[in-house]
C-alpha cells in the first residue's frame, strides 16, 4: 500500500468494532494495571526523600506560595531548583494535603506511571488488537527505568506522562483531524517541558511525520492545525517562563543552575546545550574534569546504551525494538493497516529511531535514566513489529525476522546480566524461557501449540526486565542518579562508584550525591532557630536539602546546586547576618578542600571563619550566626 493510498483510508465500521473490550480483555487490563500499582507502591517509603534535591523544594513549596510558583529550594526564596518547576508543583500540593512524608512526595509519581501504562494501551489499541495493546503496556510498566523512576521523585514520570499523552492526542488527531486534538498535543508537549525541559520534545519530530503523512483532513488543514498545535506548546511551555523572565530579579529567588539568573540561559545552557556537548567529568565526583584529561572517555556512540551503565536500565528489549523497527519497514505493504494504524507504525518507528540516536551520541552531561526516554516507543513498537510478524509468520522472511528478534532478545539479556555477579537463576530462567519460544515460533500449528508460542513470546519480552525489577523493588534507592538491577561486577561501573558513594567512600561522593543527613542533635538545633528566616546555611545543595528536610526548616544552599551560582552573594550573606535572618553556618570539611566553590561562597566562608567561633556537634562544625 503507498503513503498516498493509506492516507486515503479511513477505518472501517470493523476496526470500531474491534475495541469492544471482551471479558478476557477486561480481565487483562484489569491485572495489568493492579499488578503495575502494586509494583510502582509496594513498600514505596523505603526509598525515604529519595533524591532529596526535589523533595526539599516540594517542601518549600507546601510552606510558602512564592516558593511553590518559582520552584525554590528553601521557603525564603533565595535559590531554584535547576529545572521548570511542574512536578513540584504536584509534589508541593500532595505534602500540603497529606503532610511531609514520603509517601505524599512519592505517590504522585506512581500514579503518573500507572496511567502512562494505561495510554500506551490505548494508543495502539485505536488500531491494533487487545493483545498487542496489553503487551504494550506490559512492556513499558516493566521497563527497569520505567519502575525505578515511577518510584522516585526526579520530573521523568511527569514528562513521561505527558509525551505519552501528546502522542495518543496525535493519533486521535490522525483519525479525525479535530482542531482540540492538535491543541491538547501542543499544550502537553508545553507542559511537558515545563516538567523537564528540551527532553520533553524528543518525539516531535516523529508526531509531526505521523500527522504530515497519514493525518486526516487536506495537506493545508493539516499544516495550519500543526501551527496551531506549535502555538499552544510555545504558550503552555513557555508562559512561566516569561513570567520569571519578566519580575524584577529583586522579587524572585536566584534562578539556580544559572550564571545570568536567567531562566533562558538555563534553558539553553545548562539544560540545552550542555547536555549535548563532550564535557569530561569525574564518576565519583560528577565535576568537569579537564577536557584533554585521559583518565575520562565519552562513551557516546551506538554502543552507549548497551554498556554496563545504561543497559539495565532499558536495553533489554532495545536490539528487539530496532529488529521490529525493521520488520515494520520491511514488510509496511503486508500490514494492510488503516491510515491510523500506518500513523503509529511510521510515528513509533521514527520516535524509537530518534531517541536512540540522541541518547547514543549526545554529550557527557546524560544521566542513566535519561533512558527513561525510549521506554515509550520501544513499548510501542515491540508489539507492532510483533504483531505484524505473527501475522505474517507463515511467510519464510516474516518467521526467520522473528526467530532471530526471539535469539536476539534472549542474546541481549544473557549479555547485560553479565555486568553482575549477583543475578542469582534469572539468566537461566531467560535462556530456558527462550528455546521453546523459538521452536513454537518456528512450529506452532494448532491453537494449544499458538497460544502456548504466545506465551513464551510473552515472557521471553519480560522476563529480564522482571527480573531487574525484583532487584530494583528489594532495595532502596536515594540520591542524584538511581540505578536499577544490582551492583556492577566493574569497579569502574557507575553503579559500583556509586554504591561506594552511598557508604561514603570517598565523604565527598556521599554528600555531592546523596547529602548527608544530619544527627538528631543538629536536628533539634536547627528547629530551635525559629527566629530566623534560614536556620542554616550550607553548601551543597544535597546536604542543605537533608538539613531542610529533617528541621522542616528554610536551609540555604550556599551558591546552590555544587556552590558556584552568586547566590547568595557575598554582600547579601553578610547583610542576612547584620539582620539575625540566618541562624548557623554549617562547616564541609570535604567541599572546601575539594570542590572549586564559586567567588561568592569562598567569601562567605573566609568571612565566617575569620568573625565567628564554631563547636563541633556530632562530628560537625557549626558557628551561631546571631553571636
């Protein structure tokens, strides 16, 4: 069928007909979405403030509403978090509801994962079958990622959310071509990005090759639609912003990640294009290394997302992903779908194509969970290319496709667990699991032997994701970049540094990543600094978080994020001072000997040691402000 025969077919009164959910149907929603509830809840406070960078402005945001529109870190408003301030804004709302604690900060994020399962269901059921439209949502409430983040409180479950929603607005927009459709897929993609920014538009270009190719409506309406569609994204994306941009600098906090306290250069900078370029940085420390420095490599490349790093947390079904890419361009002319399902196969395709590429070579700068990312399309596009296979499995090509996709898929898994020592049966479990999925792929004549094939298809899809989940689920997890599946078997794994930061090996990995959380003594000091607006001032932002969250107590984070950003500045700190607004000033031994802190924060800590006298308190040194 060409592009212009499908554009011209609309869906028959029988593909209408096949999305009357029969019982079985029901059944199996049912159980998937309990069964992704159950995993995304389960024992969810063990994870604590998770990353308690976010949880610390979620608090601040339920003290102050200043705080909670601008994103501030504290509740006196002195410095934002790094990021549009969208999901803690609902963080925010959820712990003036429900109370500091870390079931209000968490939910929210669960249950953003569990509706995402949901929509991929309803995205590719809209032209496929049930059961491609269960596997879907299987595959991506299963993705390590996908669990580990929809338990944590980083902006990913939001912009997850989101995207996911523009691109089931998109399809529904190819079906009829109503003007809404094309507003709610801008507005999400705007919203999206006031969650987490430039990684919130990573599927445009896909949805616009879907609406371009197979929309409804004449070439012009399409056009005029999508402009539409770009107008509602620039004013829900960007109205905070212009916003922020707008009030005098005197009137808001410091706008934190920074250097021109401009929401714009951060949006460009230090959430654009450095996340783009080859910056060199330590593992232990995350800091810029020297660019010509030997000892650190960039590791961007096609074999990036296969490494011991990212792998876990979504490869497992990325070689099955590409191999069903494939097979849906291979054989588009035997798919005979209607112009919404040709939409979700073209868009599917070119939104995996497209983030894989950007994951794969984009700069230093890219957090494991930024796979976050290709969850979608790759729960999107296994059960197309799947589905499309088993149709066609009596055909040579079609069968071989699938045999080698089920020989891959189980390859790939064997091949990340061997990043670890302690996978314990599963890799047996995969391999056992994947030889009778073969041969029934290859063999399967009667119904018993077709839906047994199925089946096995099905857990050979999930079994290794499964399985890292169960690891992920029996621990905690906490800091700037959570990891899913067990410690790597490298020393040089970012998961080993990092386990190794969280026991405090080197002191300095611990509290840039995962801020160490004060005594019941400093605790109980802090509190008792009611008369001040900040009880403390500290640096870096993860301790001061820790300090904020355990006195629910506004803490300054000196400089913010690493203490370089001028806030506050030298001048402002010493005037904070004169005027009894700040109650200690908490000594890091480890950040002043081995982070280079901005101008401002080195002032400020030569100022306070040179007029004021500390005691150490439980192994910390603080010095009374007020004396």
């Amino acid at each position: 069928m060409s592009v212009a025969a499908a554009s011209r077919t609309t869906a028959p009164h029988g593909v209408h007909a096949a999305r009357r959910q029969l019982p079985w149907e029901r059944i199996g929603l049912i159980v998937l979405l309990a069964g992704t509830a159950a995993s995304f809840l389960w024992g969810l406070d063990r994870n604590g403030w998770a990353n308690p960078y976010y949880s610390a402005a979620a608090q601040a945001g339920s003290q102050d509403w200043k705080a909670l529109f601008f994103g501030s870190l504290d509740a006196g408003n002195l410095i934002t978090i790094d990021k549009p301030p969208l999901s803690v804004w609902i963080m925010s709302l959820s712990v003036r509801l429900f109370g500091l604690n870390s079931w209000a900060i968490l939910v929210p994020q669960a249950l953003m994962g569990i509706a995402t399962s949901w929509l991929i269901y309803k995205i590719i059921r809209r032209s496929h079958p049930a059961a491609p439209a269960l596997l879907g949502g299987l595959i991506y409430a299963t993705t390590p990622v996908v669990v580990l983040m929809s338990r944590f409180n980083n902006p990913e479950p939001l912009m997850g959310l989101l995207t996911v929603a523009a691109a089931y607005f998109v399809i529904r927009a190819v079906e009829d071509n109503r003007w809404s459709w094309y507003l709610l897929a801008g507005t999400a993609l705007g919203l999206g990005f006031m969650a987490k920014q430039v990684q919130a538009f990573l599927p445009i270009p896909a949805l616009v090759l879907a609406i371009l190719l197979f929309g409804a409506g004449p070439l012009r309406s399409r056009l005029v639609r999508l402009l539409g569609a770009l107008t509602a994204l620039v004013v829900s994306g960007g109205w905070w912003m212009a916003v922020v941009e707008l009030t005098p600098t005197g009137n808001r906090p410091y706008v934190g990640g920074s250097a021109l306290n401009s929401v714009i250069e951060l949006t460009l900078d230090y959430n654009g294009l450095a996340r783009f370029l080859r910056l060199s940085t330590d593992p232990q420390s995350g800091l810029a290394a020297a660019p010509d420095d030997p000892t650190v490599e960039f590791d961007g490349g096609l074999s990036r997302l296969f490494n011991a790093n990212f792998a876990p947390e979504g490869a497992w079904l990325l070689f099955t992903a590409l191999t069903c890419a494939l097979a849906l361009v291979l054989l588009w002319r035997q798919a005979e779908g209607t112009r919404p399902a040709s939409g979700l196969m073209t868009g599917g395709v070119a939104w995996l194509i497209s983030v894989a590429a950007v994951l794969s070579f984009m700069g230093t700068m890219t957090h494991t969970y930024y796979v976050f990312s290709i969850a979608a399309p790759v729960a999107i596009v296994v059960p197309l290319g799947l589905h499309l296979l088993w149709k066609q499995r009596q055909r040579l090509v079609p069968q071989l496709i699938g045999a080698v996709l089920l020989i891959g898929t189980g390859y790939t898994a064997i091949r990340i667990f061997e990043y670890s020592n302690d996978w314990g049966f599963w890799p047996l479990a995969v391999a056992i699991a994947t030889v009778p999925a073969v041969a029934g792929w290859m063999c399967a004549s009667t119904n018993f032997q077709r839906l047994a094939t199925l089946a096995l298809v099905t857990l050979t899809m999930v079994l290794a994701p499964v399985a890292t989940d169960v690891v992920t689920l029996s621990n905690s997890h906490s800091g700037t970049n959570p990891l899913s599946g067990p410690v790597g078997n490298s020393p040089g794994a970012l998961s080993a540094h990092l386990d190794a930061a969280r026991r405090g090996d080197p002191p300095l990995a611990r509290q840039l990543g995962f801020g160490v959380q004060p005594s019941t003594d400093v605790t109980a000091l802090l509190k008792e600094s009611s008369g001040s607006e900040w009880a403390a001032a500290t640096y870096t932002a993860q301790n001061a978080a820790q300090y904020q969250l355990a006195s629910q107590r506004p803490v300054i984070a000196l400089g913010g994020w690493l203490g370089d950003d001028p806030a506050p500045t030298f001048a402002q700190f010493k005037a904070f001072v004169e005027d009894r607004k700040i109650a200690y000033f908490i000594w890091q031994q480890p950040i002043v000997d081995e982070i280079p802190l901005g101008l401002d924060a080195v002032a400020i800590t030569d100022w306070v040691q040179s007029n004021f006298e500390g005691e150490h308190i439980d192994g910390v040194r603080i010095y009374d402000l007020r004396d």
